[in-house]
C-alpha cells in the first residue's frame, strides 16, 4: 500500500510540471506572434534601441543646474511661506449687524414712580422699551470700528460710536469716539445685557438715564503682572444731562481748557480662584467741572465686586454670580461741599441651561451737607431720606437670541412705597459680538 500511495504522488507531481510546462509554451507562442505582426523598426532604430541620441555632455550639465536652482528656490519659498504662516484672509466689506429689540408691560403702583434709567419702564401699559441696531467690523489690520444706535420715541440717538486699535504695541490698546465709560461693570453694559429691567439706582441717580458716556479718548494699559490687571485712563467731553447730570449736565459750554473735560480712571483687576470660581474687583474715578458755578467741580469715586460661579469639571448648567456696586459722590456747590452714597447687590442663580431668577438691592443716602447734616441736592431736591428698593426677577431663555423676564420690585422712593411689575421679551437677530466677562 505504502508503494502504491508513493507512486501515486509521483504521478500528480509529473502532472503538474507538464500543465506548468504548457502554459508556459502557449505564452512563448503568443509573444511570438504579436512580435512577428508589429511593423519591424528601421534599421538605424533597431541599432539605436528605438531611442533619442544622447545629449552633449554640456547640454547635461546645463540641464542639472537649472534644475538644482529650481529645487532650491521652491525650498526658499515653502520656507518662508512656513514662517508667515497662513496668509490672512481679506476683512470682509460687510460688517456685523445685529438687531435688538425691547418689549415691556409694566403696573405700577404710583403715578410717580421715579424710574432713574432712560431705558426704564416709565408708565403703566406696554412699552418698546428700545430697538438697538448694532454693528461693528475690522477697519483694517491696525483698527476696529463698533457701534450702537437706538431706535425710541424721541428718534434715533448714537448710543456708540467708536474706533477701538488692534496692533497699538506695547501692551496698550486706544478708543476714540463716543463711547461708554468703563466705570464699574453696569455702567458699559447695554440694556439687553442686564440680569434686571431696570436700570442699576446708582448710576441713574449719579450719571444719568444714559450712564456715563461721551466722546472723547481712552487709553488702556495691561501690565504684566502675573495676575490680569488693567489701567485705563479717559478724556471725555463732561456735558450732557443723561450722561453726565453731576458734572456740567445740560450746559453745552464749549472747554476752554483741559480742567472743562471729564477724566475717568480705572483699575480692573481679574483673579481664576479655581477651575470653577473667578473674581474680578475694580477701583474707578471720575472728576470733572460741575455747572453750580465757576471752578466748582465734582468727584465720584466707585467700587466694584463680580464674583461667578461655573462648573467647569462637571457637566452641570447650574451658574452663580454675585455683583456689588458702590458709588461715592462729592460735588462743589455755592457755600458747601455735598456728599452721598449710593450702592447696589445682585445675586443672580442659573438653575438650568434655560431659566434662571435674581434678586438685587439697591440703597441711595440723602445728602449731607459740610457740617454733615441733611440738606437738599439741586439736582433731586426731594431726596431727604435713605432709599431702597428690591425687585425679584425670573428670567427664561428660549434660545441665546431671546429672553423673557418677570420682575416685581418695591421702592422705597420719598413716599409711599412703589410696587412694580414688569414684563419683558427680548428678541435678536444678525451677528452680535460676545460681550465681556
């Protein structure tokens, strides 16, 4: 049996190298006949192997060298379009336009209500409360140009108007324009930005309906501390009775001098405590003419507190921000100096991605006279006692470009208490710049 299996494996072996052997004859035979069918070359081509005659020897070295320097001008060039990194695209011709409009329904109580904010909810009905048309876009590489313009009752008002540099050096940066102040943090921030309806007490009652505002030139420097700290200095026009009621108000007189504009200095200093708690406080200053007479001038130094709470290393939208403001005023009048304090609390709590409520406090002192009695402020005559004023606010977000917000507060005013209820949409449309921490 063992012979039998040994000579058939021979058999199958033979067998194979004859059908390899075949296959291999037919392909030889094939080649053959397509090499006896293809039209037979000239002779000087059959010598030649079918080929071009080699260049001259200095025809070949021509040839590398103009291929050498092609090689090393494109490595110049990928290099120094590496160090330039990718090439900026051109500013678009089109700038950034959004819309933003205010609604309100507001009861009150009283007839006098003595809403301080130019923005407020004056009346009882409903209100368009403002339409804010808001644009802004790159100049060119060295300038940036912003803008706001408010639609209302009265017309249209330039609410900003301002170039802001890009590439000044040197840790500095420069505004030129009409601009808001960086007094504080309410006094910067647009309507549609605030956690309340209504205008923060302090800075109605002190700037204006308007907050403090004007036009004029602004420097910042941010030093290089290893925590963030900014230095701003302003140079404003120091008239306008929305926008600068305790210094010249509605005076439109014309500066003779630089002792006739507003200065506003500011120290804004920003701290990371952790991964989800940040601090920002601040120091602020404005000083300027007053129009009670000739050489009287005011003084208003501020204070300001911003601590947010936003988990980070959790998924969670729970969000948390505590804001304080504190205003000190001293104004220059015929025979006295006044003074008075102003201040305001605001605690506001996300409790989910869409909904969040708030709470805020709001205190005003009467003025006090140099013998540091009570006495009576020409520009509120009626404000003899401390006032206060709380509101409770509940906001819902259907998305980042609407918000619905009910507020109901009680104000103390200078007499019988005023109750309030608000009701307030907000809608937006185009392309809004973020807005600052």
């Amino acid at each position: 049996m063992f012979v039998a299996f040994t000579e058939s494996c021979a058999a199958r072996r033979r067998a194979r190298r004859c059908f390899v052997s075949g296959a291999l004859l037919l392909f030889a035979a094939e080649a053959g006949a397509q090499a006896a069918a293809a039209p037979r070359a000239p002779a000087d081509e059959a010598l030649g192997q079918g080929t071009e005659p080699a260049p001259p020897a200095s025809d070949l070295t021509e040839i590398e060298a103009a291929l050498a320097a092609d090689a090393a001008l494109g490595t110049a060039t990928d290099e120094r379009a590496a160090n330039r990194g990718p090439s900026p695209s051109p500013p678009s011709m089109n700038p950034d336009l959004a819309l933003i409009g205010s609604f309100a329904g507001a009861v009150f109580s009283e007839a006098e209500n003595h809403q301080t904010g130019a923005h407020d909810p004056s009346r009882n009905g409903f209100e368009l409360l403002g339409l804010e048309l808001v644009f802004g876009a790159a100049v060119d590489p060295a300038l940036r140009f912003d803008g706001t313009l408010v639609f209302g009752h009265s017309g249209v008002e330039i609410e900003e108007a301002y170039a802001t540099t890009l590439a000044l050096g040197a840790r500095f940066a420069a505004r030129f324009g009409r601009f808001a102040s960086r007094f504080g943090r309410a006094n910067a921030l647009h309507p549609h930005a605030w956690h309340f309806v209504d205008q923060p007490l302090p800075f109605g009652r002190v700037f204006g309906g308007e907050g403090l505002r004007g036009v004029g030139v602004e420097l910042s420097y941010l030093t290089a501390l290893p925590w963030f700290v900014e230095v701003t200095v302003a140079v404003t026009e120091a008239s306008g009775d929305e926008t600068a009621r305790s210094f010249l108000g509605d005076d439109e007189r014309a500066p003779e001098g630089p002792e006739d504009l507003l200065t506003t200095l500011t120290l804004e200093q920003f701290f990371p405590l952790s991964a989800d708690w940040s601090l920002a406080v601040g120091l602020s200053g404005a000083f300027g003419p007053n129009a009670t007479g000739n050489g009287k001038r005011t003084e208003v130094y501020g204070a300001d507190l911003y601590l947010k709470y936003r988990p980070t290393t959790v998924r969670n939208a729970l969000e948390l921000t505590l804001t304080s403001e504190w205003l000190y005023r001293r104004r220059q009048v015929p025979e006295d100096v006044l003074a008075d304090a102003s201040a305001y609390l605001e605690l506001v709590l996300r409790v989910a991605r869409r909904y969040g409520v708030g709470v805020r406090y709001e205190l005003g002192s009467p003025s006090y006279g140099r013998s540091g009695d009570v006495v009576s402020d020409p520009l509120d005559p009626g404000w003899q006692r401390v006032r206060s004023r709380v509101a409770a606010a509940v906001s819902y977000a259907p998305s980042e470009y609407s918000r619905f917000r009910l507020q109901g507060s009680r104000d103390s005013a200078f007499g019988e208490p005023v109750w309030a209820a608000f009701l307030t949409a907000e809608v937006a449309i185009g392309a809004h710049r973020a807005h600052a921490f």
